[in-house]
C-alpha cells in the first residue's frame, strides 16, 4: 500500500508540475516539423474594437488606467472604451466621467464582475472585445496586436500574457507570483502552438463579440468559463506574449493567498459546469489538455503534495532504506531538505527580511495550501461571487 500510494502521489505531482510541459515541449517540436505555414496577418485589417474594464472602488488606479488606455497603438476612433463600476462608492464614476469618450455605466448594487460584465456586454458595438483589470497596465501593441490575430476565423479568443513587475525588494510573493508567471506563460505559448491555450486571465484577453453569452451570476472565474466555452464551440484560443498586461505583485503572501483561494474554489465550479470538455471523442487535444493543465491542479495534486511526505516516511520506514541511493530514499532527503526551506521562507517573510533563495519554496507551499484551502470553501458553499480583493505592493 505504501509503494502504491507512493508512486501515485509522485507521479501526479511531477506530471502536474513538470511533465505535462515536457510533453508539451517534445510535441509542438514534432508538429513544427509537419506544420503548414502560417496564414499571412490580413493586410488593413483595422475593425473597430472594444476596450471593456470592470472596476470596483478603484479610484487609486483609474487615472493610470485610462491614461495607459488612450496610448495605446490603434486608432481612437475605433476603440470604444467602456467602464461598468457597478457599487462602486469611493467617487471611481466621477473620475472616469471626467474623461471625454468613455462611456461609464454604474449601478449602486454591488453584484460582482460577472453580473458587470454580462449588463456591459450589452452595450459593446464593436465585432472584437478586449476584457481588462483597472490595475493593469497593457503593452503598446496589446490591441493591434490581438485584433491582427482575429484575422484568423478559426480564432475565437485571443489570451494576452500577464506580466509582474519585479522589484529587488520584493516580498516572498513578489518573487514566487512572477517566477510563477514565467513559467504559466510558457506552457500557455506551448498549449497555443499545439493545438489551443487553456483559457485566458481576467487582466487581459479578448473574444469576438458575437461568440460571448451570458454566463450563471455566481460563477467565480468569469475569464476561464467565458474562454473555454468558446473553445467547445470549436474556436481556438490564441496566446500571444506581445499583447500583455503588466502588474505589481501581491503586498505578501498573506495577500496571495486570498487570490489563490479563490481561484481553487472557482477551479472546482468550472470543471463542474464544463466537465464535458473532458470527452477526448468529440474534444480531442483539448480534453487532454484541460485535464493536465487544469483539472489535476483543481483537484489531487495540491492534497497529494502535502500527502507525500508521510507516506515516502512510511516507504522508507517500512523497507528500512534509510541510507540507500533508491529513488524513494533520494526524495524523502530532498523533501527534508525542501520542507525546511519553505518554513524559513515563511520565517524570513514573516521578519520582512528579503531572502529570495527562501520565498521559491514557500510560495510554492503557500499556493497548494491555497488550492486545498479552496477546494474545501467550495463544498462548504462558502465562496462568495463577490471578494475581498488581494491588496498589491506599490
């Protein structure tokens, strides 16, 4: 029982975090060989787009943002640029009504973003929409960029690259949040170039506006149903990492966790409602893809990580192998190394002590506590559609 627990932990942890994105990387080497050229970027086109953010008391972002906005690389006469600031009361209307050519639509009721997004839906009359966050700031190109990828009709949404600003004071979050980031972005390209990316993030991704329908007003992860949905449809989910949108880490950890807690338990609700894409008959790549990229990360793989531990003790112990080069004698000694690390990241956080070579571990741990600590909101029903947002470092 052990060696089989054993082996079934390791194996769905590694290939969570590590062989899915080999295999990624040996396929899409393989398809390069085989590939037809790429379909040449449609020469003028210039449609009208959609700029689409949905804010909730951000007064302290909300000039940055329209200004980061209107600099954008497209012609202004061809964006339409709207704001839903649904409950908001810390003046965020007034001072986006300040700016001429943005279209503010506020209701004093505080619902959440999806229920914003859906009500603003209906107000866009451009054929492409790009979906942002108010504390973000996008890439000069991030419009044409996207809208030249549109001039593919098998494209149905376009997912940007998020970005972290990194500073050399950065907390244990500001290290782990942007080597995170790096490598998600990675096996994103890599999921695009092969077949389709796995959803996109709420900073930054676009669809084309006849292709987005109303999504259920308690779903938590409104980026993830609204792209994947389209991806059933058949549609693909392009990546591009020249559209981007860039933001300061998570002020600690601490902070980190609320956003993680949340994803894990709006992970749990999207495979709920779109269980269906793990049919491999009628989604091919795309099932196998969801499963590996999403599915085990919503599910086993943050509980069997911290499982692993006792039971590669209860092998060890078992076998009396405590001093052998077997492989599960090798990682019980690389976890009691591991472990400790992540406990003086969290020490060194804790001291406001900058230490990066600490933070890698323990975000890592913090994140998966994160996932479990979501997964278990969930059952309980205790996840709202609305949130304390995650406060960011300046």
């Amino acid at each position: 029982m052990a060696t089989v627990l054993f082996w079934i932990f390791f194996l769905t942890i590694f290939y969570t975090v590590a062989g899915y994105g080999l295999i990624l990387f040996l396929l899409v080497r393989i398809r390069r060989l085989f590939r037809r050229k790429k379909q040449p970027v449609v020469a003028g086109f210039e449609p009208e787009v959609c700029l689409f953010v949905t804010a909730y008391n951000e007064k302290d972002y909300v000039r940055q943002k329209v200004e980061n906005s209107f600099s954008l690389d497209y012609p202004r006469e061809k964006v339409q640029y709207i704001w839903v600031t649904d409950g908001s009361d810390d003046g965020t209307p007034e001072i986006l009504k300040e700016y001429p050519g943005i279209e503010v639509y506020h209701q004093p009721g505080r619902r959440g973003k999806i229920d914003a997004m859906n009500r603003g839906m209906a107000f866009v009359r451009a054929p492409l929409v790009i979906f942002s966050d108010t504390n973000t700031l996008l890439s000069q190109q991030t419009i044409r960029v996207m809208v030249s990828i549109f001039s593919s009709p098998e494209v149905g949404c376009v997912a940007g690259e998020k970005r972290i600003t990194e500073k050399k004071e950065d907390s244990a979050s500001g290290a782990g949040e942007g080597l995170y980031w790096k490598l998600e972005s990675a096996v994103k390209q890599m999921d695009a170039e092969l077949n389709s990316a796995v959803g996109g993030v709420g900073e930054l991704f676009a669809i084309r506006t006849d292709l987005f329908q109303p999504v259920e007003p308690d779903t938590i992860l409104d980026d993830f149903t609204i792209s994947l949905r389209i991806a059933a449809k058949g549609y693909k989910i392009a990546y591009s990492a020249d559209a981007w949108a860039e933001e300061t880490a998570s002020l600690n950890v601490q902070e980190e966790l609320k956003r993680k807690t949340r994803i894990a338990a709006g992970g749990l609700q999207t495979l709920s409602r779109l269980a269906y894409l793990l049919n491999p008959f009628k989604y091919g790549w795309l099932s196998w893809q969801f499963f590996s990229h999403k599915v085990l990360r919503w599910t086993v793989s943050s509980l069997f990580l911290f499982l692993l531990l006792p039971v590669n003790i209860w092998l060890v112990a078992e076998r009396n192998t405590w001093v052998t080069v077997e492989f599960p004698t090798l990682l019980l000694w690389l976890q009691l190394i591991c472990w400790p690390l992540a406990l003086a990241g969290w020490l060194a956080e804790s001291r406001k002590l900058r230490m990066k070579f600490f933070f890698i571990p323990y975000y890592f741990v913090a994140i998966n506590y994160a996932s479990i600590k979501g997964i278990v909101r969930y059952f309980r029903g205790k996840q709202k559609v609305t949130w304390e947002k995650a406060r960011r470092a300046t």
